[in-house]
C-alpha cells in the first residue's frame, strides 16, 4: 500500500461507523463496472413476478429456521457418505 493510501486508510478508521461503512460501499461500487441496463431490467420484471406470486398466494412461504435446518440436514447428510 502506498503512503498516500495508508495516509487515506488511517484518516477513515478515525470516522464514526456509520461513515466508514459508506465509504467502504463507494470503494466497492467504484470498483464494480456499471451493470447493463437489460440484466438490470430482467431483475426489475423477475422480483415484480416474484412478488406478484407471493401476494397471489401461488407460492408457499417457507420461514428461514426450517430452510438453514434442511440444508444443514443435507450437508451433514453428505458429509457422512
């Protein structure tokens, strides 16, 4: 790390919480390229059918503690062959 970047890094640990971790967020987005606009698009139309299927009650809900059980169910299962 350069002199200027540790100068940088040691001014940012100074800042209160919440002020580091916006500035940690505009580093990550800053290194991220900018997302294409139909990728962006098909996520939009994607959660909006999601969504539409949950109020409909076309899917069932099922509530996190069961899921992470089931898969921890089967990783220990697969573990054991």
């Amino acid at each position: 790390m350069t002199s200027k970047a540790e100068a940088v890094l040691t001014l940012a640990l100074d800042l209160p919480e919440g002020e580091r971790a916006d500035l940690a967020a505009a580093l990550l987005e800053s290194l991220d390229p900018s997302p294409e606009a139909d990728v962006e698009e098909a996520w939009r139309k994607e959660i909006a059918r999601r969504v539409a299927a949950i109020e409909a009650g076309d899917v069932e809900m099922v509530p996190w503690e069961r899921v992470r059980e089931d898969l921890l169910a089967k990783l220990n299962g697969a573990r054991e062959d």
